[in-house]
C-alpha cells in the first residue's frame, strides 16, 4: 500500500510513488523553497506533504546539487542549528523565473492530457 492508507476521494491513491514524475520533480522541489529556505530534509517533507510525491532522499539530493549548478538554487550551510550542518537551501531569481515558465508551459499541456484522458481513457464499449 502505497499511502499507508491515506487515499483521497473515492478511494483513488493520493501517493505518486510509481507515477513517472520525469520533468515535474525539479518543478515540485523549486515551488516547495519558493515562499521558504529549506533543508533537504524539509523538503523532502514538503514533497510528501504538499504534492503526494515520496521521492527517495538521494534522488532528491541529487536534484538539489543540479539545480545549485544550473543556478535555480543556492545553498548555504546551517551551523547554528543542534546537530550536524546542514545545507539550506533557497531559490534564485532564476529558480523563480523558470519556474513561472515552466508552469506556464504545463498549463498549456493540461488541456492536451485531459483530451487524451477524455478519449483514450474510456473504457471499449
């Protein structure tokens, strides 16, 4: 079970875990440090909480560090907090601006899922 029991409506699975994210996690990691600078752990968090996606931590990670090269991100250490430091991360200028770009492009592509949804997703009668 995929959500530990936590479906939605219709009990319809809430949880993406085998949904193919491929082009929509770096998305879904940029809006979540939009509003607030995050630690990778949080935003791990955020993912599961605000968007249903569990993406495993080193993956995540991954991201985080090619994000940083491509200057969406930048990070810094947190030495003050308890505990190891821990990078902090938060969104660039042009983090924001690929991101409105990029929303604006997936808007544009809904409506072509939801035809296909429409057709292709009736069952053969």
């Amino acid at each position: 079970m995929c959500c530990e029991g936590d479906c939605g409506p219709n009990s319809e699975c809430c949880c993406l875990r085998d949904t193919p994210l491929r082009g929509l996690l770096h998305l879904a990691i940029l809006a979540s440090v939009k509003d607030k600078d995050a630690h990778g752990s949080d935003i791990h968090q955020s993912l599961k909480d605000k968007y249903g996606i569990d993406a495993v931590k080193p993956v995540i990670y991954t991201m985080l560090r090619r994000m940083e090269k491509e200057d969406l991100l930048v990070s810094k250490w947190d030495v003050k907090a308890s505990g190891p430091a821990k990078r902090v991360y938060r969104i660039t200028e042009e983090g924001i601006e690929y991101l409105k770009e990029s929303i604006e492009g997936l808007r544009k592509v809904v409506t072509v899922i939801n035809m296909l949804l429409e057709r292709e997703g009736k069952p053969d009668g």
